[in-house]
C-alpha cells in the first residue's frame, strides 16, 4: 500500500546588493559587519620607516567601487566593511612612486595585511607588486572553516540548501529529525547541527549581516519547509566553531554568509538537478511488483529543482543587484508500513 504525496513549492528571492549600495555611499558609518571583509597594513619608505600622510586607495574589480584613506603618523591604514571579492590597493605619497598591489582575494571575514614599500621618485611613477598577499590571518583568533563557491556549486546537494555543507568543518555532527537531540518538529523542520560539542540549537546564522534564524532560534530559513536560501544566491560562508570575537553572538557556533552581488558584467546562469526512480536501484525492502512488471520495482520518485540568477547593475549608478528564483516539483510514492 502507498501514500500518495505531492509537493511543489516555489521559494522566489530577489537580493538586492544592499551591501555594495552601502559601499557606494562613503562615509557612511555600519555597525555589526561581520558577514564583510577588511584590508589593513602599513606604508613605509624602502627603508622601513613609516610614511604618515600617504594616501592609500583601494578598488573592487568586479564593481570598479573605491575608498580613500590617508594613514595616520604611524603609517597604519584600515579599510573595513569591503564587500567580498577581488581588489587592488595603491598608495602614493609626495616625492615617492606610485606602488599598485593586485589580485587581492577578500572572502567572508577576512583581513589581510597589505603593506606597502614606496621608492624614491615621483608620484606618476608606479610600481606593481605582483607578490600575492599570505593568506595566513593574522588579525583574528577564530577557528573554523570556509566553504568557497566552487564547493557550493559543484557539490552534490540534495535539496540545494547551502547549511548542508556544515558538515565540511571538524567537529560539525548532523542531528537526525526525531534523533533524541533534535527536539520536536513544532519547533520548526529545519536540519539541526551539533557544532564543537554544543547543543543543536542557538547557532547565530548570518546573512549579510542579518539574523536569519526561524522564530524558535532553533534553525535557519523557514521553519516549515525545513529549507534555507538557495546556493544561487550564496556566495560562500563560514562556521565559526571557537574562539571567535564577541560581535557575532550565538550559542557555540556561528555560520556567517555573505550573498551573491551584482557586478559591472551582466551575468546569470540556469541550473536543473533531476532526481527519477528509473535511474536508481531497487532497496531491499522495496518488493511491490508495480504494474506491468514483473518484478519489484522502487517507489515512484520524481523530484526536479531548478531556477536561474541574474546578476546586473543599474544603468547610471553605482547600484548593483543580484536575482535568483528556485522551484521544486515532487512527485513521491513510499510504503506505508
């Protein structure tokens, strides 16, 4: 005997680049910017002594956004709350050359240290350091693991949902719906983690910056489809399993992403993943002969997920914004025991 169940739900999400719109207005003070990036360091002469004054700027290449800051009298320089992304950093000063530093790679809350060595010479001078900058931080004391954007798109995931990939970092164990631990489904059917030790639930889940953990505090995204945004719409996060800074909150753990933006380029993609019971085996306990067959066959079980992105900029402005729309259609036969 079967039930029959089926499910076709659509989860439509349009995210505005409001993290590159905040960019794009200089001077503008924000608060809890975990989910951004930072570019820090010194300027000195070829000699090592510091250079106050010199004016340091630095430049997204995928947007063409930039910030100026000029360095104190210890030749010390702070650019916080970049967008993720790959940029360049110059510094110039009166009565030195110009000295540009590329391929600067900025992930989910790093900062990087880009020092800066100015020669003699004038300042239509320039010098371009192709050295790449360590990846090694330097500036922070957290532990955890970074998943990129390769892995969330390129990895097989079954639903599509981004906090699937948890389970990447050490010490992440998957709750079990109904497993003891999990708690009950009123309190919401997404997936539950235990991360280092702690309680599967309380996490800080951070979107841009934004809370976005269901009612109960006890998982991301909706509570009653057990689902979160899309991998479309991330660009890549991290779990923050220890010692990491008191700004970010959470009860043992802390997942901050950061989502995808529009840039310069107009730019989309479209996806299908196709899930059908006539290209998977028969379980074991499967043994009801459907008809027309003459031995068992699985259940049936048909799932098609699929959806796009669109990634523009506003003519005229320096207003980016990034569109991704998700469908699922089900279709779903088990066995009643």
């Amino acid at each position: 005997m079967f039930t029959n169940l089926r499910i076709r739900n659509r989860v439509s999400i349009c995210t505005i680049g409001a993290m590159v719109l905040f960019m794009g207005v200089l001077g503008v003070k924000r608060l809890d910017a975990q989910a951004k990036a930072a570019i820090s360091g010194t300027v000195m002469d070829s000699s090592g002594a510091a250079i106050g004054g010199a004016t340091v700027q630095v430049k997204n290449t995928g947007t063409s956004l930039t910030q100026i800051v000029t360095s104190d009298e210890l030749g010390r320089f702070r650019f916080p709350d970049l967008g993720i992304g790959e940029y360049e950093a110059q510094a110039s000063n009166p009565g030195f050359q110009t000295v540009v530093r590329k391929d600067i790679m900025l992930t989910v809350g790093s900062n990087p240290v880009v020092d800066f060595k100015l020669p003699v010479g004038e300042t239509v001078q320039t010098v371009t350091v192709a050295a790449e900058v360590s990846l090694v931080e330097t500036q922070s004391t957290s532990f955890g693991a970074f998943v990129e954007t390769k892995q969330l798109t390129e990895l097989p995931l079954n639903g599509r949902n981004f906090t699937q990939l948890l389970t990447l970092a050490p010490g992440v164990t998957q709750i079990s719906l109904g497993a003891p631990g999990a708690g009950s489904t009123f309190y919401g059917n997404g997936q539950k983690y235990s991360i280092a030790g702690s309680r599967p639930s309380g996490q800080a889940y951070l979107l841009d910056d934004q809370d976005m953990v269901n009612f109960w505090n006890n998982g991301p995204g909706a509570g009653g489809l057990g689902t979160a945004l899309g991998v479309e719409a991330i660009a890549e996060f991290q779990t923050l399993t220890n010692t990491y800074t008191a700004q970010f909150g959470g009860s043992g753990a802390v997942i901050n992403a950061s989502s995808r933006s529009g840039t310069n380029a107009f730019h989309g993609s479209v996806y299908e993943f196709l899930r059908n019971d006539k290209l998977e085996a028969r379980n074991f306990f499967d043994t009801v002969i459907k008809p027309g067959h003459t031995t068992a066959q699985p259940p049936t079980f048909r799932q098609n997920q699929f959806g796009g992105s669109l990634g523009v900029r506003s003519s005229g402005t320096r207003r980016f914004s990034l569109g991704t729309t998700k469908d699922c259609a089900r279709n779903k036969s088990s066995p009643t025991l």
